[in-house]
C-alpha cells in the first residue's frame, strides 16, 4: 500500500505538481487580521494581477466625524476626482501654498523658528499627565500608558479641548496601545 500526495491550488482546486505550484503570501487583507497568510496557486492563476503602483493614500473625515477613514487608492483614481479633467495636482499644490500662508501668517510658538534664526523644537514628555495619550511617532511608555488607563477622562476632556482624536476604550488598537 502506498500514499498518494495530491498538490492543488488553493484558489481553483486544480492538481498541479509541486514544482506547478507557487505560493501566493497575504500580508495585508481588509478582512483578515490574522495575517500572513499562503495559498498555494498555479502561475496562470495570478497572472492577471498587476501590482499597484503610485498609490495615494488618504484620511478622509466625514462632516462631523471625530475619526477618518484611511484609504489607499491607485494615483488614477486619486485624479479621477477632479473635475472635468481638471488637474489633481493643481488642486494639491494650490493647498500647499495656501497652508504655507496660514504658517507664515500665525506667529511663530515656542520651539518653532522665528525671524531671529532656528530655534530647535523642544521634545514633548507624553509620560507626563500633561501630554500622556496625544497622537506621536514615538513608542508608548509603561509610564504613559499607566496615565492614561487611570486617568482616562482627563486625558479624553484634555484631548476634546485640544481638538485632537480621544482615546476610544470600544477600538482594540487603543485598547492594545494604552493596555486598556
């Protein structure tokens, strides 16, 4: 008695060989958190995808909304949405310009340079009750998360009064972020 070892494609169910086959990996997929995943697919399968490339991507905030929603879109479809033909990157180009005159016109904060040369920008201590939740780059201390789970409403009315997003206790980002 012998075994048999069959090789078929996730996608069709095809037999292939094992050298037919190829592996497709998953690493990012709006419905699937729990990613990589691999399928085993013969070539002419895939053949018709084409990788993206000149992706924009984007936050948009519904009127009223207190968070975005990323999108990521091929650059053809981020100039689809000018007007008539009109260039996209006119548009973009026109806001940076305008928003460079709203910087220039406000005066300057502490930490920003002025007209007296550049002034270096001081470092923010998120692990103080005073910053402790606001947005940054930086990884998230012990310290500032202990601030935030024990003093979540003050950091949440602190963030409001800012205008910045607050920390939603319903979101498992935050929740695994602040260790809620």
């Amino acid at each position: 008695m012998g075994t048999r070892i069959v090789h078929v494609s996730d996608i069709s169910g095809r037999e292939g060989t094992e050298d037919e086959l190829g592996r497709l990996v998953i690493h990012e997929h709006p419905d699937f958190q729990q990613v990589p995943v691999e399928l085993d697919v013969l070539p002419e399968e895939i053949k018709a995808l084409q990788a993206a490339t000149q992706l924009v991507v984007l936050e948009y905030f519904a009127p009223g909304a207190r968070r975005g929603e990323r999108l990521t879109v091929t650059l053809g479809d981020f100039n689809r949405l000018a007007p008539d033909g009109a260039d996209m990157n006119a548009a973009v180009f026109q806001a940076l310009i305008d928003r460079q005159a709203q910087r220039s016109a406000r005066p300057a904060r502490q930490g920003e340079p002025g007209e007296g040369g550049s002034a270096r920008r001081t470092r923010t201590n998120y692990g103080t009750l005073e910053h402790a939740g606001e947005p940054h780059r930086g990884r998230i201390t012990e310290t500032e998360k202990r601030l935030v789970r024990e003093n979540l409403e003050e950091v949440n009315e602190r963030l409001r009064a800012k205008g910045m997003r607050e920390i939603d206790q319903t979101d498992s980002a935050m929740k695994d972020r602040y260790g809620l």
